[in-house]
C-alpha cells in the first residue's frame, strides 16, 4: 500500500510539474513584455517633459526678447520725444537755450538713471526667475529619474523571485526524481 501511495503522489508530483513547465515560459514572456513596456513608458514620458521643458526655456528666452525689444523702443520714444521738446525749446525760447539745455540734461540724467536701474532691477527679477525655473526642472528631472530607478530595481528584483521560484521548483523536482 505505500508502493501505491508513493505512485499515487509521484504521479500528482509529475502532474504538478507539466503545468509548472508549462505555465512559466509565458509568464516569463508576459513579465518581460511588461516591462518592456514598462520602459518604452518611461522613456516616452522622459521625451514628453523634455519637450514641455525645452518649449517653456523657449518661451522664456521669447519673452525676455519681448521685454527687452519693449524697454529698447521705450527708450528710443523717449530720446525722440525729449530730442523733439529741446528743438521746440530752441526755436521758442532763443534767450534761455542755456537755462533750458541744463535742465534737460539733468532731467535726461535722471531718467537714464531711472531707467537703467528699472532696466537692471528687470534683468536681475528675469534671471532670478530663470534660475529658479531652471532649479526646479532640475529637481524634477532629477526626482524623475530616482523613481525611475526605483521602478526598474523593483522591476528587476520581481523578476529574479520568479527565477529563483523556477530554480527552487527545478531543484525540488530534481531531488524527487533521483
């Protein structure tokens, strides 16, 4: 009776042995697929906040030129007004042209000096701002790809439990069938 036994396990043991040979490949293939796919996620979305990152470096960079192109006509209207009001001064006020021609040099030096510390308080706020955008796209790439890494360890670490599984089940029926 344990002759019968022992074949009556042995034959459940063969059983058990088929479906596990038979059932690993494709999930191997399935896990492997995964995390291909997996992968080409990741790269795709690493392509995607490259783009956005590299759009709004761009749009910064346009809207400095806009706030520079701006301040530089700025300036240019006002030479050519304050140019256009001496000439106006000269041919009015023939007698005062001394008079008027020191205060309006002084007034241009206050107004250059006005407008180059607001041109260069602009500058400062707009570089300020860029390294600060610049600084946090760096920690969320950086973030990025931590987790990344994370992922991916994780991935490789379930991966070499199934194999390890495969090789205790293979070791398993190796000793049963000695």
């Amino acid at each position: 009776m344990s002759e019968d036994r022992l074949l009556e396990r042995l034959e459940k043991l063969e059983g058990v042995v088929e479906t596990t040979v038979a059932v690993l490949p494709p999930l191997i293939q399935d896990l492997s697929r995964r995390i291909d796919a997996l992968r080409e996620e990741v790269k795709a979305e690493l392509r995607e906040r490259e783009a956005r990152l590299e759009e709004r470096f761009q749009g910064l960079e346009k809207r400095i030129q806009e706030v520079e192109t701006k301040l530089e006509s700025r300036i240019q209207n006002l030479e050519a007004r304050l140019e256009r009001q001496i000439q106006e001064t000269e041919t009015r006020l023939g007698t005062r042209i001394q008079e008027v021609e020191a205060k309006l040099e002084r007034q241009i030096q206050e107004t250059e000096a006005q407008l180059e510390a607001r041109i260069h308080a602009v500058e400062t706020k707009l570089e300020g701002r860029i390294q600060e955008v610049k600084n946090r796209l760096e920690a969320q790439i950086l973030a990025l790809r931590q987790e990344m890494k994370a992922e991916i360890g994780s991935a490789f670490n379930r991966v070499m439990l199934y194999l390890t599984a495969v090789g205790v089940v293979l070791a398993l029926l190796s000793v049963f069938f000695r």
